[in-house]
C-alpha cells in the first residue's frame, strides 16, 4: 500500500464537529512532540534547519508555543498528562545555573515572544504553571519575566507580548513598575485603522497579524485585565472587523494565503475562537463557529506534519522556499492559538450553536482599510489587493504584492530570481530587460480604491513607471497596466496557478492572447485584451514553489513591451472543474477609469503618517 503523507499530520480524520473533536486535536497535536524535550524539560528541538536567531531561543519556541492550546484545554477543566514535564522545564529554563538555560534577554529578543505563551499559561492555568511551584522557583520565574519586559520589544504586536507579561505577574501577585505597560497600550492605539483594523505596526502592512495577534491579543487583555476602557475600544472593534475578514475565509474553510507567517497555519481560526472566549457575538454564533470549525476541517487531511507527526515549515505541505528567516522548526505551534474556545465550557453558546453556512455575498466587497476588493466565487474568495508592501523579506513582493489572492489557488514564491523564463508571475507581471533577471511589484508609489476598483502607481525599474487598475467582473478579475518604458522590455503576466493532474493528464492550451489549464480539479484561463495581443502560454511550473501544492500548472501571456506608452488589458478566472468558456468581461472606457480616478481615496493602510505618501503629482 502506498505512502499517504497526509496520515502523518495529526488533525488526520478529526471531523471537527465539536468540542471534543477540538479537544482532541490538542492531545494529537502535543504528543509527537514528547520524544523532543530535553532531559531537563526546557528544550524542544525538533530538526537541524534554523532561524536567525540562537538555537537556546528555538529550543524554547518549540517548549513554549504548544501552550497556548494546553493552556486553554486546561482552563476548560480538560486533562493533560504532562504538566510536570512543563513544570520541570520552566524551572530549569529560567535557572541561569542550568545547562537548559534559555539564556539572557536582550531589546527585541525572540525569548520575548516566547515568553508570551509562558505569561499566557500562568494566565489561563495558573492551578498547573505556577501554584505548584515553591518559593525558590517562583522568584527565579518572576525575575526572568521582569528582565524580559524590561527590554524594548518590536514596534508592532509585539508590544502586546509584554502587555500579556504584565498581566501574568499581576495575577501571580507581583508588583513592579506599570509605566512601560501604559506606554505599550498606548502606543498599540497609533496601530489603529477605521473599521476595526489595525496595521501591524508603522509599516504599510495588515495581514492576518491583524486578527490574530492584534484582535487576538486585546480580547484576551478585555477578558482579563480588568481595563474597561480598553476592553470596550478593543471588543467593538473586533465586532467590527469580523463583517471585514469573513471575506477572507472561503465556502471550504481555507484562509486567504497572503502576507508573512504562513506556516503558523491554522492560527488563523484564532480570531473566530477569540470572539467566543470574549463573548463576542460579531455575527451569530452559529456562523462564528462555521468559520471556525470550517476553518480546522480545511487543515485536516493535508500532509503538513513529517513523518512522525511534527507539524513541518511550509503550508499546505512541507516546504522552506516560503519560509521566513525567523521560521524554527517550532514556529508552527503558534497555530495552538487557534484552541483558545477550548476555555469556555461545553455550555457556552459557542459549543451549543448549529454550525451555520456562510452566507452569499453575489456582489464585490470593497475592504477599504487593507486596499483590496473580495468576489466571492463558485468553491473560493478571489481578493484583488493594491496599498500593501513589504520590503524586507524573502518573497515579500510575493506574499504582499501580487494584483490577486485566492483562498482556494494560494499563491507561488520565485524559486530562481536568475530565470526569467522559468518565473510564474501568477496573479502578477513581470519585466525583464536582459532576458535573466526580472522584476514585478514590490513597492508602490500611490494606491488608491475608487468603489470596487483598485488603482495603484508603481516601478518595476526607476526609469520605468507602471499604473495599474483592477477591477472585479466575477468571476473574472480584469487588470489594465499603463506602462511608460524608454525602451523595450518584455512582459509576462501569470494566472491562478492550480494543482497539477498525475500522468500528465493536464490539458494545457497555448495560443495567441489566451492561455487555458485544465488541471486535477480545476482549469485556469488568462486572456489578453489589449489592441496589440500577447502570445498565450500554459506551463508546468517549478516544483515545490507554490504554497499549497507541489506541483502545479499556470496559464501565461507574454510579449515585448515597446519604448513608449502601452496600455495591457488582461482578464483572468478560474474555476473549480467546469468549462473554459465563461463570456468575458467588457473592457471599462479609458475616461470611466480617469473619473473613477478622480474621486478615489488613498487606500488607508497605505498612507503612512508624515510621509506624504499618496499625495498627487502634479
């Protein structure tokens, strides 16, 4: 019988229809880490690859981000087997005599973030963390934290890492200067867009650092803290923000693969679970619960664990290309967060709801506040995106800056910025001068949201400027570039990539202005509508590079861009099975896009304050 990887992961099977579904999830999840802790306890080191930072703060990462799902089944009166192992290795851990040592903190130190988790089980379950310690290891604990929330932390969630600190070492009753956690919630406040979004920070950026760290985190601190004030700002503005980022989950469950920390996976069902531990009733509870539990499902039969159960980097499947430097083979037991509901009892509304559909949204939703457009279509959430960027990672343009997401076609990274040919471009252009190297779009010089439509100004070289609409036409998507070039280069435009078919039994159709896949479930269809039509091409693309399958096919249009002013019209779909044949879209007039132009607004997470960003040129 032939290796299924997906029996590896340990969600395998899991129906996900109740709390005892999700409660043994919990219990799945932890086990394949039990033959890595260290003899002392403080240590889990799951594989050789690495992150930026030293291998004690990797060690403690693979420790520490379980908790935030054991924690929370312990606060819902569940069992678990191995709180002395924890016990033993939080001792050891912050003991500077020990071998296990996660060692000293410095300003913006990835403990930090680590340590969170520890403050959020002492939060959550302090009957198993702390009330069992003696005197001796509580002092030693309490002074690790203090030194850790003494230091300066990221300008971005992170500030909340040691909000959740602080609100740890009051509960254990220890007193110490509040100044600094005042300064942090304040400053959490400069994060704040309308319409309850946040950015992640002083950055032009909000991903789903937004539901679930930012919400996440202040529904916990309205639950806990005490801070009516805050917790009324931060409870009506997660009750807000769910009627935004249900658009960002599809019929099926599947998040939106877009921006950073992929690998944290189903973290993004935290935001659903935050609600309910908050007693936040966005939307019916019985859609809550649908977005969460349809969320889990999702996740359940793909093959994201290695062979013993340890859930791997990657997304859909193991995969380090779209990794990020800070990735340590514990990183993806921040997805733990996602079992916070595992606190309320089985009587809550939450638990006792029939889980309810999503419902239909036939027309565009405009997302002002992120700079993106959602069309729900047949088996997936398109979400046209223009105003974010991210210029300090590897497959930041990527992750960031494609014309296109899609909850159910994920997205490729580059596997070989050198090969101009081999690129995908999928859900974006790319120019190359020379034939090898290649850019697309990695930051932007204005973006701007007119309705449903999205306008951006970018530069794909310094001498070559690019205007780009978008524009929803289900399940079409249409995108008009104006490129100004002094001199020629060539172009290549990507569709949705989709899941290759064994055998070779793809159908791939390559023609003049069109480009056709017909894949294992799926075809995908890019046409050129420009006065002067590129040539069609539909290619298998490198393995290994697109977030949610190994092996993917990807419809292309490609052609010379003259010196000059060129204006490209390109319509792109796909679909779920059926046929390739959809009647396109009309092509808007060029004084329909000026006016629409004309009374646009700056996308809002664009604009950053005292940078002049989006002002018009004159």
């Amino acid at each position: 019988m032939t290796y299924d990887p997906a029996s590896a992961n340990p969600l395998a099977g899991n129906p996900f229809l109740s709390r005892d579904d999700v409660a043994r999830a919990v219990h799945d999840l932890f086990a394949p880490l039990l033959p890595f802790f260290s003899e002392g306890g403080a240590r889990v080191r799951l594989s050789a690859t690495a992150a930026h930072f030293d291998r004690a703060a990797a060690d403690l990462e693979g420790f520490a981000r379980p908790l935030w799902g054991v924690a929370s089944l312990a606060a819902g009166g569940g069992a678990f087997a191995h709180w002395d192992l924890y016990r033993r290795g939080l001792v050891n851990g912050v003991d500077p005599a020990h071998p296990e040592y996660w060692g000293d903190i410095s300003d913006r130190d990835q403990r930090q973030v680590e340590l969170a988790a520890i403050g959020f089980a002492l939060l959550l379950a302090p009957g198993e963390v702390w009330e069992p310690l003696d005197a001796a290891d509580r002092e030693k604990l309490v002074a690790y934290l203090l030194k850790a929330r003494d230091r300066d932390y990221v300008d971005n969630n992170w500030k909340f890492f040691r909000i959740l600190v602080d609100l740890a070492l009051v509960r254990c009753g220890m007193a110490f200067d509040r100044s600094k956690t005042e300064a942090y919630l304040d400053e959490i406040e400069g994060f704040v867009l309308d319409d309850g979004w946040y950015r992640d920070g002083p950055v032009r950026r909000a991903d789903h650092y937004v539901p679930f760290a930012m919400h996440y985190y202040g529904l916990v601190y309205a639950v806990l803290s005490g801070d009516e004030e805050r917790a009324a700002r931060y409870r009506a503005r997660a009750r807000r923000f769910a009627a935004d980022i249900r658009h960002w989950y599809g019929p099926d469950g599947a998040a939106l693969p877009f921006g950073r920390s992929q690998t944290y996976r189903f973290a993004a069902a935290g935001f659903w679970g935050a609600l309910a531990y908050a007693g936040e009733e966005a939307l019916p509870w019985g859609e809550i619960k649908g977005y969460y539990l349809r969320h889990l499902r999702w996740w359940a039969n793909r093959p994201i664990g290695d062979r013993d159960g340890v859930l791997s980097i990657g997304y859909g499947y193991p995969n380090l290309l779209m990794s990020e430097s800070y990735n340590s083979a514990g990183s993806p037991y921040w997805a733990m967060k996602a079992f916070l509901p595992l606190a309320l009892p089985a009587d809550h509304p939450f638990w006792t709801a029939e889980e309810v559909a999503p419902p239909a949204f036939p027309d565009p939703v405009p997302l002002p506040q992120p700079g993106m457009v959602a069309m729900h279509t047949p088996g997936n959430v398109v979400v046209l995106s223009s105003g974010q960027q991210h210029g300090r990672m590897r497959g930041a343009a990527e992750k960031y800056a494609k014309f296109v997401y899609s909850t159910r076609y994920g997205f490729s990274v580059e596997a070989d910025e050198r090969n101009y040919d081999a690129a995908a471009f999928d859900g974006m252009i790319g120019f190359s001068d020379d034939g090898t190297h290649f850019r697309a779009r990695e930051t932007l010089e204005d973006a701007r949201i007119a309705g449903d439509a999205l306008w951006s100004r970018w530069r794909p070289f310094p001498d070559v400027e690019v205007e780009t609409w978008l524009l929803p036409a289900a399940p079409w998507h249409l995108r008009i570039h104006r490129i100004t070039t002094p001199r020629p280069l060539h172009a290549t435009e990507g569709g949705f990539a989709i899941e290759r078919a064994d055998f070779n039994a793809d159908r791939l159709v390559s023609a003049p202005g069109r480009a056709e896949c017909h894949g294992r479930d799926d075809v995908s269809v890019i046409v050129d509508l420009s006065a002067t039509r590129r040539e069609g091409r539909a290619i298998s693309l490198v393995v290994n590079s697109h977030l949610i399958w190994a092996k993917t096919i990807l419809p292309q249009l490609r052609g010379v861009v003259p010196a000059g002013t060129t204006t490209l019209v390109t319509a792109a779909m796909a679909l779920p099975g059926g046929a390739a044949d959809v009647p396109l879209p009309e092509v808007p007039a060029p004084e329909s896009l000026r006016q629409r132009l004309a009374a646009a607004s700056v996308v809002p997470v664009f604009r950053l304050a005292g940078d002049g960003a989006g002002e018009r040129r004159s």
